[in-house]
C-alpha cells in the first residue's frame, strides 16, 4: 500500500471457518473487492440470545440460553460504473455496463447455500488491519441508477457480518 493509498476493502467466502487455503482464496466465486470504502461502518458487540428447544408439536422443550458475546460488522456501500469510481466494480471490464454481475456475486457469497452442505458460506471480511470472520446475516441493495436500456449502474448495498459460526443451519438436510 502506498503512501496515499486507501487499504483494500475485502469479502471472502469460504466452505468452512478458517479454510483459507490457496485453492479457497483463488476461487473468484467467493471473493469481492469495494471499489472505495464503505460509507458506513459499525461494530456491535454483545451477547446474542440463544432461542428456547421445540418438539416437533411447537412445545418449548428447554428455556433459551443467555448466548455467547458476538461482535457484528454492519456496513454500507457502493457499486458504482459509471465512471465516477477510478476504478472498475469486481468483474466489470468497461465503464457503462451494467452491474447486475456484481450483485450476483455478492448474493453467492451472502447467501446461496452450497449444494452438497446446504450451508451459506462462512465469510471473511477485511479492511485494513481489521478483519470479521462469520456469516452474513442481512444483505440489502437499491439500484439508484441506471442506463438509457434500464440497465443498473449504480447500488447502494448494505451488509452485516456476524461472527463466528452460523449457530442455526435451515438448510441442512439429511441427503
């Protein structure tokens, strides 16, 4: 990083927690750069409420833990190609085009399950010296601008990273 550089703002997928391998790292699929910081950036910390155990009836079966102390990362930001951004959005190759791609590759990291596990991806997130390692638990996005076909050019995109392991997992089955 240079001297008048900003550092890089990074989103990452991965299979399974701590799977930072080669192989995972060079897998573009699961990988996204901000093209400028975000415009928003919070850090939450605080204990996350377990939800009480239910028979198959709906009957509570055990009292809902306490939970475990969790930080979250909320953060905003855009995606913009219409040539305000020095440079281009992840997998964009030319000014004008539209960004659609984009949010398909964020929403195959946020939230697609993965068709053997049926898990989503466990996410690593890293700007600068900080980094979260978790899933994401809401993603958000508004076209704000478009072209002369209606293609979007430009996104506003919201996300929130929990971290650690995804402690319910919906879309695990038994095949």
């Amino acid at each position: 990083m240079g001297i008048f550089t900003t550092p890089k703002f990074e989103i990452s997928g991965y299979e399974e927690p701590g799977d930072f391998s080669l192989a995972n790292v060079l897998n573009t699929k699961a990988y996204y750069e901000l093209q400028v910081p975000p415009d928003k950036f919070d850090i939450s910390i605080g204990k996350e409420q377990i939800p009480p155990q239910k028979d198959a009836e709906g009957n509570v079966l055990v009292k809902g833990a306490p939970g475990k102390e969790k930080k979250k990362w909320n953060f905003s930001f855009l995606i913009d190609n219409t040539g305000i951004f020095p440079n281009l959005p992840t997998r964009v190759l030319a000014t004008g085009l539209t960004i659609t791609t984009n949010i398909q590759l964020l929403e195959a990291i946020a939230a697609e399950p993965n068709d053997e596990s049926h898990k989503k991806l466990f996410v690593k997130a890293a700007w600068g010296a900080s980094s979260i390692e978790g899933t994401v638990t809401t993603m958000n996005y508004s076209y704000t601008f478009f072209d002369s076909n209606a293609n979007p050019i430009r996104a506003k995109v919201s996300m929130e990273i929990t971290e650690g392991p995804e402690e319910s997992s919906n879309f695990l089955s038994p095949d």
